[in-house]
C-alpha cells in the first residue's frame, strides 16, 4: 500500500519555529496533535473555563480535520488532558455536545500543567476517512 503523507498548518507561528504541524494526513488517517485555546492573537480564550476551552479547542479541531478531508463524524479518538479535574463536568459537557452521537473513544489524563497558567485544557484527536 502506498500511503502519502500530507502535512497541514494551523499558521501558529512555533510550528515552524519547533518543526511540528497541526495536522498529518497518512493515507486515511488523519492526526490533530495537541491542541489549546489559543487564539490568533496569542490570547487564550475563555480563561479559568473549562467548558468554553473545551469547546472552543473542539471547533477549532473540526476545522482542522474539514481541511485535511475529514468531518468529525470520522473521529475515532479524542485525548483530553486536563491541569484541573475538578471541572470535569465542565470538559464533559461541551465534548458531548459535539460528540454525543459519535462516541469516538475518549480519554480525559490529569496532568499538572500547560503552557500558560490560564489553559486548562489540551485536546488530541484521531480520524479515519470513510469511518462513518
């Protein structure tokens, strides 16, 4: 099988600074690496909200994958790793709210820190084209 590789930019200026992309598409598979509520201007949206982070990350994430091909219908695995689980609810809800139907795999990971003291959250997420 002869797989191609397509790499993809979300224009985030540390992609090309560090040498890593937004997304990879091998043949049908489509990767999100890990992604936060960053906005454009540098600013993180919906500081200390686990629920508006959340949901954010996910929209911005779906667009990810509309541009590699895919839908979110495709996705088979989210990865959600989380500085704050007493918010989990918070994370929860707007995951289901995307994702309800779907029922990709989910993981939600405790960790101690990100980037910035204000981002609680930071979402990976698989796809494979024709899974729906």
């Amino acid at each position: 099988m002869d797989l191609i590789r397509t790499n993809y930019s979300s224009g985030a200026p540390m992609e090309e600074k560090v040498g890593y992309s937004r997304t990879v598409k091998v043949g049908p598979f489509v990767y999100v690496g890990g992604t936060t509520s960053v906005q454009p201007d540098g600013s993180v949206y919906g500081e200390k909200d686990g629920y508006a982070q959340t949901k954010y990350i996910l929209e911005k994430m779906v667009k990810f994958l509309e541009e590699a091909g895919s839908k979110k219908e495709e996705v088979i695995r989210v990865k959600m790793y989380v500085t704050d689980m007493k918010r989990t609810m918070e994370y929860i809800k707007a995951y289901s709210e995307i994702f309800k139907d779907i029922k990709p795999l989910c993981t939600l990971v405790g960790i101690n820190a990100l980037n910035r003291p204000s981002q609680l959250i930071e979402i990976e997420m698989d796809a494979v084209l024709g899974s729906y």
